[in-house]
C-alpha cells in the first residue's frame, strides 16, 4: 500500500508540473503569439511538430501508467484466481482506447 500511495503521488507530482510547462509551451509556441496562426507576421515559432509528437507520448505513458497502477494491488486482494484476471482484463480493455485518439486524428 506504501509503495501505491508513494507511486500515486510520484505520478500527480509530475504530470502537474508536465501539464503546467506544456501549457505554457503550447501558449508561447510563437513570439509574437498571433504568429501562430499569421504565418506572414515577423518573429519565430518553436518546432510545433516535435512539442505535440513529445506531449503525445508523455501523454500516451502516464494513461499507460494510471490504467497500470491498480494491478499489484488487484493481484494482492484475497479474492480467487479468475476474478483477478477478469479485474485485470478490464483495466486492459480499458487501456487499448489509449492509442485511438493519435491514430484516427494525428498532429
């Protein structure tokens, strides 16, 4: 339960403070901001392509991670063999709608 709790807060730790200078890179991707979407205004954009590719696969990690998570705990409860595989089962049928976002409609 230690080890849960410590992951738990390891994790909301940093997906704050991921999510936070993500944001914060999405907002200032260009100086001056309308440069973003007015391509002719002077000034400089970072790599758009590589930021939303870097925050896909973070993104794609921690839903792995979170869905992750319960399974020592799952498999450690005093129940028999089969409902913990069907518990389990459900966390990964859970786990396989992840990818479909990236795949149907990529940056």
């Amino acid at each position: 339960k230690k080890h849960f709790v410590a992951s738990l807060k390891v994790l909301v730790g940093f997906s704050s403070i991921y999510y936070i200078i993500i944001t914060l890179l999405k907002i200032f991707i260009c100086t001056p901001i309308p440069k973003i979407w007015v391509h002719n205004l002077p000034g400089k954009c970072l790599n758009s392509n590589a930021i939303f590719i870097a925050d896909c696969v973070i993104f794609l990690v921690t839903d792995f991670v979170i869905l992750s998570l319960p399974l020592p705990v799952i498999w450690g409860l005093q129940m028999p063999v089969r409902h913990k595989i069907n518990s389990s089962f459900a966390l990964v049928i859970g786990a396989m709608h992840v990818p479909y976002p990236y795949i149907l409609h990529p940056h």
